[in-house]
C-alpha cells in the first residue's frame, strides 16, 4: 500500500533558554530536537530555511508552530 503524503509541520519550542525544533515531512521523514538558535531571530532564520526543505515543497502545506516571539521574528524578516 502506498504512503499518502500529508501536511509537513514544524514545531519550534524553547527549553532552557535556547530554541530547538521538531520537523515532520510529508512522507514521515524529519527530526526531533535540532538545536534551532540561542534568539528568536536565530530560530526564526532556521524556521525560514527548514520551511523551504519541507513545507513549501509539500503540495499539501504545512504548519509552523512557534513561541510569540519567534513567530514576530518571522514577520520581520520576510516584511524586510
């Protein structure tokens, strides 16, 4: 039986003081617990690139869930 693919999703959280994330591709793949930056603008930076690899090329979307501070670091950057 062939996997259907589903929407990619992409949690950052921070523990510690510093942010790290968890990423689900459309077919499964992805990783848990990657160190994403030490600022919210080191996280939002990772969160841009890593939606590039497994959000932006899911033909389903995806998600990216993420503290209030990373998510305005976010909007900064692509409004720049």
């Amino acid at each position: 039986m062939e996997r259907q693919p589903s929407r990619s999703s992409m949690t950052i959280y921070q523990r510690g003081g510093w942010y790290y994330a968890n990423v689900q591709g459309c077919f499964g793949g992805g990783y848990s617990g990657a160190h994403a930056g030490d600022t919210p603008e080191q996280a939002a930076v990772f969160a841009l690139r890593e939606s590039g690899r497994y959000i932006s090329t899911n033909p389903l979307g995806g998600d990216i869930i993420a503290p209030a501070e990373v998510r305005e670091a976010i909007s900064n950057i692509k409004g720049a």
